[in-house]
C-alpha cells in the first residue's frame, strides 16, 4: 500500500473517531405516540425529548386526604389548558403524601430547561414541565436555570408551558444556623441577610405554593380502603385490613398515602393468591 493511501486510511480512521465524539443530531419527537415525555441526554448527543411508553394514571377521586390542594392544582391547571393565565406551581410537604401523582425533566437536566422551552415553542399543545423531588446545594448550575426560565430573563417563557415542581423543602435549598447570624434589626423590624434573600428568591418564583401535610390515623386508614378497593381486595374495610394496616405503617415508620398505597397491593395480592389456594 502507498504512503498516500496509508495517509487516507488514517485520516478515514481518525475522522470517524471524531464523529462518535461529535453530538449526534436529536431524534425527532413523535408528539402523537403518548401524553408525557421525558427530557433525555447522553454524553454523546444532544438532548431530545422521548414519549414515556407506559405513564403512570391515577385518578383524582383516588387522591384521598389532599381534598383542598387537589382543588388548588386542578384550577390552575385548568386554566393554564383552556388558554388563560396561570401559575408555575411549587408542591411541597411531607413525604408521600401525593405531591406528585407532562414532560418530566430530571434534576440534573435543569441546565437544559432553556433548550427544552424552546423546543416546545411553536407548538400548539400546551406543556407542563415537571420536575420531582427538587432541592439544590449551593452553586448547583440547574438553580439558575430554572430562575431564568420562571421569571428574570431577557427572554420570556413561552406562554405554551409552565414548571410543576415538588420539594420536600419549601424554599428548595438547605438552611443552616448560621444563617440567622445575618438577620438584622432594623427599628422593630427583622431583615434577613443576602443568603437567605437568595434562597427565598427562587421559591418566590412560583406564583402558586401547594403544601401538603402528615396523615393522621383516620386519613390514612381512608386512604388504605380506597386502595384495597382499587385492587379488588375482599374486606377492604374490615378490622383486620385496618389492624394490618396500622402495623405496616409503624413497620415503615410513616403514615402516608404512598405507604398506604404499598400496603394495599401487597394486602391484595396475598387475599388474590390465598383465593386462588
């Protein structure tokens, strides 16, 4: 082989190196094949919104105990769908108490809400952002993202999309003592310190605040009989159901409707493969 047609070989060789490293054009969204969607990103291309296959329903009525912030979500969601003005929501409270029952957008994607917000800006559907379990550290680079896209930028929002999130922190970052350390008195009035101020400023940005509380014993053992009866259960309502119930519970050391969702299933299926012998 000549020193020429080595020299092509090697370029050929280094060239398609190169391309597997390059971003790699995204893959169009097939708008049609679902009613949720996730934003995914590989180290080796682009981000690209993909259908979620098979989404997680749940109906409302199955929501027991969260009567008043149900009505709260659905009034601003409805008016956000029928075209009026609406709310960026923040969800936020007790563990598993039905904050989060759309295109899904993981925490460490928030750096691509701009990208995605335009992706999604010519469009004629109407678009809810979700993101679950937000909470950030200092300096994480998704905080300014999503201060951006709620409200700050030169550049609007699109008004085709809002943000749901839900945190288990009601100002979304973590608060520490020494913090209160930068309070000032000013007269009779109380003045929090520029750490605080920034805190507070992201959490601000949302125009609807949802909070959602701990079950108590009644609640829950209502929430375990919507679910035994979802599943078909025999005695959904019977003393041993409910004796069952409490003792799962303080096994997981937690009265919600996600624990009472998992006694459920597991209280049915057993009752199903008892009946079955």
């Amino acid at each position: 082989m000549s020193d020429a047609a080595k020299l092509i070989k090697q370029a050929e060789a280094l060239v398609s190196r190169l391309e597997r490293l390059l971003p790699q054009e995204s893959t169009p969204t097939d708008w049609t094949a679902s009613i949720a969607f996730r934003w995914r990103k590989k180290a080796s291309a682009s981000g690209h919104i993909e259908p979620v296959r098979h989404v997680h329903k749940i109906a409302l009525r199955d929501l027991q105990g969260v009567d008043t912030q149900k009505v709260l979500v659905e009034q601003n969601t409805r008016q956000f769908v029928d075209g009026y003005p609406a709310n960026n929501v923040l969800l936020t409270g007790a563990r598993g108490t039905g904050k989060s029952s759309l295109i899904e957008v993981e925490k460490q994607d928030l750096v691509d809400l701009s990208d995605i917000v335009d992706r999604i800006a010519g469009r004629k559907e109407r678009f809810i952002l979700y993101c679950d379990d937000l909470s950030f550290e200092s300096g994480e680079g998704g905080y300014k993202a999503l201060k951006v896209v709620l409200d700050g930028s030169i550049a609007a929002a699109t008004d085709n999309c809002l943000i749901y999130a839900t945190s288990n922190r009601r100002h979304l970052m973590p608060e520490y003592m020494q913090e209160n350390l930068e309070y000032k008195h000013v007269g009779e009035e109380i003045h929090p310190g520029e750490t605080s101020e920034e805190k507070v400023s992201l959490s601000e940005r949302f125009g609807l605040w949802v909070s959602f509380y701990p079950f108590d014993q009644d609640d829950y053992l209502k929430i375990v009989a919507v679910w035994l009866e979802h599943f078909k259960a025999p005695g959904a309502r019977s003393a041993e159901a409910q004796r069952a119930a409490l003792q799962w519970s303080l096994q997981r050391g937690s009265r919600s409707g996600r624990v009472a969702w998992q006694f459920a299933r597991d209280w049915a299926g057993k009752a199903k493969l008892k009946a079955r012998g």
